[in-house]
C-alpha cells in the first residue's frame, strides 16, 4: 500500500495531479479541496494516498490531510459509492463539514454537490452516521473551524438534553456562530423555546 507521497509537483490537470518522488511520476487524483491548496508546479508536496487495485488498472488518490483521505475510505465502503463519488463529495465539501453534516443528518448540504440526490444523501448520511462524525477535523485549530466544533458541541449538547436530531439541529443552524460553547448552548435553548 501507498501510504504516502513526498516529492516534486509537475503537473495539474484538474482533478490529477503528476508528482516525481525517486525519479518516478506519480498520477494522482484528488479532490478540488486538495486540489485549490496546491503549491505552484516544481514545489515540494506531501499527500496522504489511497491506492486502489483493479484487475485493469492501479488508482492512487491524494489528499491534503489525514481527515480527507479517512473520510474518503468511509465513503468507498458504502455500497454503491465509488471512488469517483466519493471524490465529488470531497470536492464539494471539506473532511469537516461532511462530519458536520453527518452529525446534523444535513441533507440539504450533500445535494449541493452535483451528482448527489436527495435518495443519495439520505443513504450516505445513514451509512456515516457514527463512523464520520469521529474524524478530527481538517486544520483543527483555525477560526472556521473551532466555529464548527463549538457548533458541534453544542448539537451534542442538546442531543444529551434530550431534543430530537432534527430540532438540534435546526437551532444549530438558526443561531450565529458563537465564541463558547455554553454560549451557543444558552442561544440555541432560547431559540428552541419560541
């Protein structure tokens, strides 16, 4: 298995990529986000491989972080997703909003990305849920996302104070983005209690 690629970009050619690692080029395929954070050709890059053996071909797929190449294996189990699907949904959204909108059961987010329909999200957010939600998050530690984990914990939250999924969420989403978690909290029971 090709855990990993270290070497020399050299090509990019939307969604693969060449990189030269030993003398040997590499042709990757990575999703959009992956792909929008590339350095300019001849530059050092480091990305996380997935490799896939077919009986008529050897597929490598990279990714900028450990989360994406995580959700991407979860994505390729589920019946009926390819890698091709799968690298759409991470096209459309980061490692991070998947595990939100997983946690959510957010539909409306996954039908965003083209070639997904409602049936689709439905099932992927069914087969996800539990087994997503838990990958850290892409970047832990930059301000969009420490407002994505406040978010999340404070769905959680209200999960633990017994609110169904569907109204957590709700409230989730109709509250601004707050600095603390008990702030988010004290909003979103405000919220729920109109």
């Amino acid at each position: 298995m090709i855990g990993r690629i270290t070497g020399l970009l050299i090509e990019k050619h939307p969604p693969q990529v060449v990189v030269e690692a030993a003398g040997v080029g590499y042709e990757i395929d990575v999703p959009m986000s992956t792909f929008y954070h590339l350095p300019a050709l001849g530059e050092r890059i480091a990305l996380h491989t997935h490799l896939v053996v077919r009986e008529d071909a050897q597929l490598l797929y990279g990714f900028g972080s450990e989360a994406e190449r995580a959700s991407f294996r979860q994505l390729i189990k589920i019946s009926g997703v390819g890698a091709k699907m799968a690298l759409a949904v991470l096209s459309g959204l980061s490692a991070a909003e998947l595990a939100q909108a997983v946690v959510m059961q957010d539909v409306g987010l996954l039908t965003r990305i083209p070639g997904i329909g409602k049936k689709t999200a439905e099932r992927l957010l069914l087969e996800l849920k539990g087994k997503i939600a838990d990958a850290p998050p892409a970047g832990a530690g930059n301000a969009g996302n420490a407002s994505g984990n406040v978010n999340a914990d404070v769905l959680n939250a209200l999960l633990a104070l017994g609110y169904n999924e569907r109204e957590a969420g709700n409230a989730v989403r109709q509250i601004a983005v707050s600095e603390s978690v008990e702030d988010g909290i004290r909003l979103a029971l405000k919220w729920l209690s109109k």
